[in-house]
C-alpha cells in the first residue's frame, strides 16, 4: 500500500501523543481527538469514517479511567466495547485495511502463577477489563462476519503505560518531591511499557506479514509498583534531582493495605514471545529492551 491514508483516534492521549512523534511528518494522517469524534456517540465514529476514509484506522482512544468505570460502566462499556466494533465494521470492507487497536492486561484476574499467553482464558475483574474485553470481542466478531476480507486487525493487549500524559511514574516522582516516605504496593506484578515504544510496535504491525489477532505489546522483564517506584526514584536520584523521599524510604505494602475501588490483577505479567516472533521474524527492528532501559530513558527525558 503506498501512501495510504491513517486514522489515529485518542490523539491526545499518551500512546496517541507517541504516534504524533512518529507520525508526525507522514503526509496523510488524521489526527482525532474527543472534540473531533465523541466515541461514546457510534454515529458520530461512522461520519467521521466515512469523512476520511482510512486505510490504516490506529485506534489509542479508550475510557481509561479504571476506577471511574465501576460508576459509569455504561460510558465504559460504549467508547470501550462498542466503538471499537464501528471501526472494525468499517475496516474489514476496506481491502487490504488496518486496525490497530490497543487492549489492557486488565482482561485477565490475574489468578495464574506465571505469565499470560494471548490463549489464555480471560477473566476481567472490573468494569474497565470488562469493556475492554467487549472491544477485542467485537472487533473479532466484526472480522467474523466478513470472511472474506483481506483487511487486517491487531489487539495490541499492554500494560503498565506511560509517556506523556498523566501516569504512575509521575505520580511516584512528584510524591517523592513532596514527602519523605512513600508506600507503595509489592505484591502486583506486572510489566511496565512505554508509549512511543507501543507506537512504534503497531506502526510496525502495518509493515508486517503478520496474521490478524490478539498479541501481547510489552517488552522484556517484569516488576511489582513498588519495584518500579524506586527503580524510577532512584534513577532521579542519581541525575541529581533533589527528593524528599529516597529509594529507600519506599515501604512495600500488600495491596489489601490500599483499597480501591476496582479490583486489579495480582498477576499482570504477560508473554511477549508471539509478539517476538512475527516482528521479529519480519526483521522489522523492534527492539525489545529491558523495562528498566526504557523506565531510565523516560525518567531522564522528563525530569
Ligand atoms: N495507561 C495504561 O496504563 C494502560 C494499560 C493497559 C492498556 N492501556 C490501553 O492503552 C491504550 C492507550 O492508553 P493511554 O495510556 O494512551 O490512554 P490515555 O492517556 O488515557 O488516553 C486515552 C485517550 O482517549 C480519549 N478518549 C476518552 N474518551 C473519549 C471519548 N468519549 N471520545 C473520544 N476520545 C476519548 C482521551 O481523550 P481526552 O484527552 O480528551 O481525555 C485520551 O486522549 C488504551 O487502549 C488503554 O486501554 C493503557
């Protein structure tokens, strides 16, 4: 497909901010925000489709307010459950069409011992898991009902995110700069992924051979809060930021000691082995580094 054209929803969130850093100078590229498309509204996804026609739909909007939804799983459930299935239906007529779409690691209860494969049973335990979960479910029942498609889908299921927007990583270095000891949760284990590398792994989907279906975007390692708390402080530490609270003044705490309102996975860790073999087997240049390189390149770029 030479210079097809790309639609990005979620153009102001942190993965949506990440395709703005690699897409920014490609010719034919919509940029969606809320104010341009309401994706709580399906006809409104419907016009703006037919407005722009994509090729390549990208789609890093979501309802990501995990708490919030257990008070409106409604909303959740339409701009996470329902709109995802408006692009399918529209990209599964388009031939040789994208969509690529990002899920969460919230899908899972996190009850097994050792990381999640994309078979997996999923199990979400919130309302927010359970729209996103609608989502992929819906765009695999979009691609089910036109077999003969040659257009494409991929369920980028991740975890952990930041880059820039609001985000754990942040919310640890700020307390750090106000407080002298934190407490932060040690027995939630996952795997934290930046955004401009998640941007880079879908753009990549576009180039591949890959086949259609759920694929688990993380990279390599896997950590608790807590660990990923004083790897983040402490790399500030070392670049000569002026905390209050250092590395060591990070209590663990079990996760029942900090109640919220949505229950999240013990368990959050997921194999990125199938991930590793079509982009890897394509020899597309994805890297997949430790999570500490990436944490450590991130903390430095924004403190
Ligand atoms: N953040 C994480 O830790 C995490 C973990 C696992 C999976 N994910 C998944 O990764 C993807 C990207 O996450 P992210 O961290 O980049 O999310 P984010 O920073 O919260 O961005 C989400 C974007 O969606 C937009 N949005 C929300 N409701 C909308 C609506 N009704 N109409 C139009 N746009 C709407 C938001 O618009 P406004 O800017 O106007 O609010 C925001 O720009 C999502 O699919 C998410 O489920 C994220």
């Amino acid at each position: 497909m030479e210079n097809p054209s790309i639609l990005v929803f979620g153009k102001d969130g942190q993965v949506g901010k990440a395709f703005q850093e690699i897409l920014g100078n490609h010719p034919q590229v919509t940029w969606i925000g809320r104010s341009e498309c309401d994706l709580s509204h399906p006809s409104q996804i419907q016009e703006t489709l037919e407005k722009y026609q994509p090729q390549i739909i990208f789609n890093a909007a979501a309802y990501t307010a995990v708490d919030q939804a257990e008070k409106e799983p409604e909303l959740a459930h339409l701009i996470n459950g329902i709109a995802p299935r408006v692009m399918a239906d529209y990209i599964s007529k388009q031939s040789d069409g994208f969509l690529i779409h990002y899920s969460t690691d919230y899908v899972f209860d996190g009850a097994k011992s050792t990381p999640y494969e994309e078979t997996d049973a999923t199990n979400p335990l919130g309302q927010y898991g359970k729209s996103k979960l609608a989502g992929e479910l819906a765009i695999e029942k979009a691609f089910k009902d036109h077999p003969q498609t040659t257009a494409k889908y991929f369920i980028l299921r991740t975890s952990w995110v930041y880059g820039d927007g609001a985000n754990f990583i942040k919310t640890m270095l700020r307390l750090a700069k106000e407080r002298t000891q934190l407490k932060v949760i040690s027995d939630q284990w996952g795997v934290p992924t930046s955004a401009l590398w998640l941007a880079q792994v879908g753009y990549q989907f576009t180039q591949s051979k890959a086949p259609s279906g759920i694929y688990h975007a993380i990279t390599d390692g896997e950590t608790s809060w807590h660990g990923l708390a004083t790897f983040a402080i402490q790399t500030a530490f070392n670049c000569g930021v002026h905390l209050q609270a250092k590395s060591q003044a990070i209590t663990p705490i079990p996760a029942t000691d900090y109640p919220l309102p949505a229950p999240r996975p013990y368990n959050s860790r997921m194999s990125n082995q199938k991930l590793k073999e079509v982009l890897r087997g394509a020899e597309l240049g994805i890297d997949f580094p430790s999570w500490q390189n990436q944490v450590e390149q991130y903390v430095r770029n924004i403190i």
